[in-house]
C-alpha cells in the first residue's frame, strides 16, 4: 500500500529519522515544519495518516487535532511528544489524536502504530 503520510515535526534529527524509516516501508512521506504550513495540508486532503509533534512553530498541535476534527476531517493522527503526561494524553485523545507516542520512541514500534492506523482506516 503507498499510503501518504503528512509529518509535521519541527525538529531535523527526528524529522529525518522518521521519514527515512518510514520511506523504507514504501509510504510517501510529506515533512512540513510548523503549524502553520501542517494546517493548509490538512485541509488540502489526501493523507491516510498524520503524524503531528504538538510543540510546533505556529500553530499548536492540539489546535490543528481540534480544528482538523471540527472541519470533518478524519485523518488519523499520531501524537509524537516529549511530553508524556497522563493528561496530556488525554487532552488530546479527546481533541480528536488516534494514538499518542512519547519521545523519544523506538523506531519499530512507530512504523507499528503507523501500520495499525492504516489498517484501521483501509482495512
């Protein structure tokens, strides 16, 4: 399956280092920066999955869950975060984020939960 999959993490090591492994799975991988640039992706359409790091440039990543969500779109979002707290976990499962993943993270484990998302939503 070529699934297209919208990263949207500000910081280069682990934008590249996502990427390449993900690439290595055969997705089409679309890295943007910040918030800001994250949101007219979005709504431009077309991803199977998103992941999004919620410290951001711009726009937040709880913001761009919430706005997503509001405006009917059902991407699957993956959280990846420095911060693992239990309540942020929840805040924003809540907001509309599929699944949530602390840094740092095993890279398998991400190309796991990746692979769950798009049977989820292509069976």
């Amino acid at each position: 399956m070529n699934a297209r999959i919208l990263l949207v993490e500000d910081e280069k090591l682990i934008g590249t280092m996502v990427r390449i492994n993900l690439e290595a799975e055969g997705w089409d991988v679309t890295w943007v920066r910040d918030g800001d640039a994250a949101r007219e992706h979005v709504t431009g359409g077309g991803y199977d999955v998103m992941l999004l790091d919620l410290e951001l440039p711009g726009r937040g990543g709880l913001e761009l869950v919430a706005d997503s969500r509001q405006a009917g779109i059902e991407t699957p979002v993956l959280i990846l975060t420095a911060h693992g707290g239990v309540d942020l976990k929840v805040r924003s499962l809540g907001l509309g984020a599929d699944d949530f993943l602390a840094k740092p993270f095993d890279v398998a484990e991400l190309v796991a939960r990746v692979g769950a998302l798009l049977r989820r939503t292509h069976g």
